[in-house]
C-alpha cells in the first residue's frame, strides 16, 4: 500500500508540474494571442483559414456554433463509416482486411468521432493501417478539439458581457489542433518510441513457433489516444499489449498523458476568468473525489478475493505476483498500478487499460463503474471534464442562492431558470440513456445471451457497457459480446446521446449567459473559490450520483460483493 500511494503522489506531481505552464498557453492559443510557436505554426493556420474560406476572428451565436460542431462531428462520422467500408480496395493493408460489417461499421465511426473509442473490434484483426491512421487517429485529434472548443466556448459564456456571439467554432477547432494537440502528441509518440512502442508499416511477422506478432504504426496513435483522453487501442489488449506499453516508464507518461490536458483546462479556466482561484478550486474538487475513489479501488484489489483466504493459490499469488488481486492483471505491472491506471482511465473519459475490469473484485470494479456515471468530471475528458464540472457549479451555486434567498450567480452571471433547465438536461439525459439501454438488454434475449456470467456480475457487465458508451469512455468490462446488432446499434445510439445531448445544452447556456450583463459581488454572493464551495461542488457531484445511480449498483457489483465469503 505504502509503494501504491507513493507512485500516485508521483503522478499527480508530474500532472501538476505539466499543467501549471500548459494551462495559461492553453488560454493564450484560444484567445487568440501570439506564443512562440506562432512563427511556425502561424502561417499554417492562416493558410488553412484562407483554404476553409473562414474569418478567424468572425464571431458566431451559439445556434451557429452548435451547428458547425454537430456538420463538423456528423461528416466525420460518415468519413469514418466509408473508409471501413471500403479499406479491402484500398492501400496500406499488408494483411488484406476486407470491409467491415455495416453495424459494426456505424459504431466504430460514431465512437471514435464522439471520443467514444468503444471498440467491438481488435484492431490487429479487423483494421488496415490506413484505417487506423486516416480514420481513428484523425478522429482521435479531432473529438479531442471539440471538446476542448466546447468548454471555452462557455468560459467564453461566462466572462463577456451583454455578447451576441461565444467564438468562431472553426478556428477554435484548427488553433487546438494546430498548436496544442500535434505539438504534445509529436513529443509523447517520440517519448514512448523511445521505450520500444510500434511504430512501422511493415506487415505482421511470423516466429519460428507459429506465432503471428501484429505490427504496425502504433506510437503516433497511442500519443493522441491518451493525450486527448480517446483510449481506442491500436491493438485489441490495448495499453496492456506489450507493443503499445512496453515499459515502466511508458506505462507512467500513459497515466500523466490522460490527466494533462483536463488539469491543465481547470487552470486555463483560472486564467480566462481572470481569477486563477476559480480554476484551482475546481480542480480541487476533481482532485478530492479522484483521491477518495483511488483509495477504494486500491484497497479493494489489494485485499483480494476473500474466496481464495487459506487455499494455496492465494499464497501463491501473495508471493509470486506482489500479493493482492492478480487476476486479469499485467504480472509487469501488479495490482497497484492497474487500480491507479483504472482509476485515471474511467475518472477521464479515456477507457484505455492494462487490466481486465471484469476480474477486479465486486467493490474494485465498482468504482470505476462509478466515475463514468457521475458524468466523468473527475477531471474528466478533454475539454468535456471541465463543461461537465461546470454545470455541477452551476447547479451548486444555484442550490446555494436558493438556502439564502437570493438570485445565485457565478462569475457575476445570475443563474435563472433557463441555465438550470439546460444544466438539467444536460445531466440527467446521459443518466437515462444509461438505464434505459441497461433495461431493454437484461429484457431483450438476443442481448442476455451476450452475458457470460449469470447473476449480478453479469448485470454489471451490461451496466457497465451502457455507462462507458453513453458517458463517451469506452473502457469495456470485458466477459460481454457486444459485436452484435443490438449492442452495435444501441450503444452507438447511447454515444450520440451522452456526447451531443451535453454539448448543445451547453452551448446554449453559454449562449444565454454571453448576453447577460455583469453583476457586481456583494455580501451575499457565494464565493466559489473557497473551501467551502470546493465541498459544495464534490458534494453535488456525489449526491446526484448516488440518488441516480445507487439502485442499479445495488443489483450489481454491492449484491456481487455481499455474496463473497
């Protein structure tokens, strides 16, 4: 226990250390300001405005910026679904891949382009390496971007003053490509090539013994998959695969990549509000919630499967594999390391793993399960972390004016019904999504025949998919066939649902709140960078939570725990 805190204290460190400098250049890029990779990079951008036919600094209302995002995310998705289609005539295919089935097909396209990354597939058995590359990665940036644009855009919200417009959704999407996420995802792909991850076009090799060892151009993925917080793997064990995670130290830039850009977002958030306090205070919050669910999880994996006290396997494994719950685990990692790496991937909406979720023990396995559905705002995804935060303020501050009497208000916005019909929305439509896709497949017999365990288990693992498509995670609890209509279809549905039913509501807030004049702080307005308002925010957050979410853990992973002796 004492070496698993250790590493966490050094991960969130390192996290730290990244995001204090990132946080303000990220602010700068999107206001618009010169950086020093503007000499560079400038002349890249204007050309791709000049070749977009757009003015940079041509502001948009929300209706028109929500507009843009949605064209922009539904043209990928189509892109995506069409080079799947036809990659068996296409170049870049040493293994000869045919065409995908047409619903697996729509899923992988709608997945990767909501930042999703749900994988019904193994990419080494199903995808050309220009699929990969043309198709995933690119959506991997650009899903990234959209989030990030997403939540500047109600920053943006927040700090004008009686504004038509929050931004120009298209040069919001180029300057976070351009000169935030290919710069950082160059450095990690050359970091973790350095380690001795893939990259190459060579076809797959065949050893002396029979064995086929997929190959193919894994780095420059794997950077942006952690980095934009996407988690689809090049390969189908994922972060587990030797090729993709070689090393210790590639394992750690892994962890301290997914955390990156969401902290650094909080402390940009500081920085557009002109009040550095706001942005640590929110962090704050994340970061408590994180460490709390860090520690069930760690304990629970490090306690192990109280079935197995007193049988020799269980010696065996104290001894040899570093003690605790070693099954479907990483020997190279041990069970501290994947309860940290699982704890990250479902805190932000990455769903990239080392370790099988569906051996961890009722309660460890839990918690993960548990952060994607609180909406995965512990930190959270690119961009969609800190929106998803947001609304949580806003619903905190309004809860706040309402105990004493007055119109809430937050940055000097005043909070009013329409905000809260939309932070509602926003909230509670992922959650129905959730359990009604989670219903329909324990009553549908087609979708109860994918479950390969009987009882609660079982039902956590259909829960478990639902809450990963829907809050845009794509982390897969494993033991469930999910490459099957039903499971295509309606988790795809469920992606569209959790990505795009939380983006327009939040647009439309930062709508609303842009034409809103400014109102001055008085006595009675709750300050929201304090203490106290960090414990209101975590627990909002964990309240709407436990009231949503509690009866259906209770049939699951609480009932699978309670039958273990």
């Amino acid at each position: 226990m004492t070496h698993a805190w250790i590493q966490s204290f050094i991960f969130l460190g390192l996290v730290l250390a990244i995001a204090v400098p990132l946080g303000p250049f990220i602010a700068k890029v999107l206001a618009g300001e010169r950086t020093f990779l503007h000499p560079v990079l400038g002349p890249v951008e204007r050309g791709l405005y000049r070749l977009m036919g757009i003015r940079g600094d041509e502001d948009m209302g929300w209706k028109a910026y929500a507009w843009a995002i949605a064209a922009f995310n539904l043209l990928g998705i189509a892109a995506v679904f069409l080079l799947q289609k036809a990659q068996g005539a296409l170049p870049l295919n040493p293994e000869g891949m045919g065409k995908v089935a047409t619903d697996l097909s729509f899923n992988t396209a709608v997945s990767f382009t909501t930042n999703t990354n749900w994988q019904a597939y193994g990419g080494e058995s199903t995808l050309s390496y220009l699929t990969q590359m043309l198709g995933l990665t690119v959506q991997n940036f650009l899903s990234a971007a959209t989030g990030i644009v997403v939540v500047v855009a109600l920053i943006r919200g927040l700090m004008r003053r009686s504004a038509l417009g929050i931004g120009n959704a298209w040069a919001d999407l180029v300057r976070t490509t351009l000169y935030v996420l290919l710069p950082l995802s160059a450095i990690i792909a050359l970091l973790l090539v350095s380690q001795g991850t893939l990259q190459t076009f060579a076809a797959s090799v065949k050893t002396t013994s029979g064995q086929v060892l997929a190959m193919g151009p894994a780095a420059s993925q794997v950077a942006i998959k952690m980095l934009g917080t996407n988690g689809g793997g090049f390969f189908n064990a994922n972060s587990a695969h030797p090729f993709e995670n070689p090393t210790g130290l590639s394992n750690l830039i892994h962890m301290v990549a997914i955390f990156s850009i969401p902290a650094a977002l909080c402390l940009a958030f500081g920085t557009m509000a002109k009040d550095r306090r706001q942005g640590w205070a929110v962090m704050a919050a994340m970061a408590v919630i994180f460490v709390a669910a860090l520690s069930v999880t760690t304990w629970a994996e490090a306690k192990g499967n109280p079935g197995l006290k007193g049988l020799p396997v269980n010696q065996m494994v104290s001894t040899e594999q570093g003690g605790g719950n070693m099954e479907g685990k990483e020997v190279r990692f041990g069970a501290a390391n994947a309860s940290l790496f699982a704890t990250i991937t479902t805190s932000a909406s990455c769903g990239a793993v080392i370790a099988w979720h569906d051996s961890f023990t009722p309660l460890g396995g839990l918690v993960p399960l548990w952060l994607m559905q609180l909406g995965e705002v512990v930190f959270g995804g690119v961009g969609s972390g800190l929106y998803g935060m947001l609304l949580f303020a806003l619903v905190g501050v309004f809860i706040g004016g309402l105990m004493v009497g007055r119109t809430p208000e937050y940055l000097g916005k005043k909070i009013e019904a329409f905000e809260m019909k939309m932070a509602s929305i926003a909230i509670l439509l992922p959650s129905a999504a959730i359990l009604i896709g989670t219903a329909v497949a324990v009553l549908h017999a087609p979708a109860v025949a994918s479950i390969s365990n009987p009882g609660p288990h079982g039902f956590t693992q259909v829960l478990y998919a639902f809450s990963s498509a829907t809050q845009n995670n794509g982390s897969a609890f494993g033991g469930l066939s999910v490459n099957t209509p039903f499971y295509n279809y309606g988790l795809a549905l469920c992606m569209l649902v959790g990505r795009f039913g939380v983006i327009l509501p939040v647009l439309a807030i930062a709508g609303s709140l842009a034409r809103k004049k400014y109102t001055p702080e008085s006595v009675g307005t709750l300050p929201t960078h304090t203490p106290l308002f960090v414990g209101v925010l975590v627990g909002v957050v964990l309240l709407i939570g436990a009231l949503t979410y509690l009866p259906a853990l209770a049939l699951g992973p609480l009932a699978e725990h309670l039958t273990l002796r």
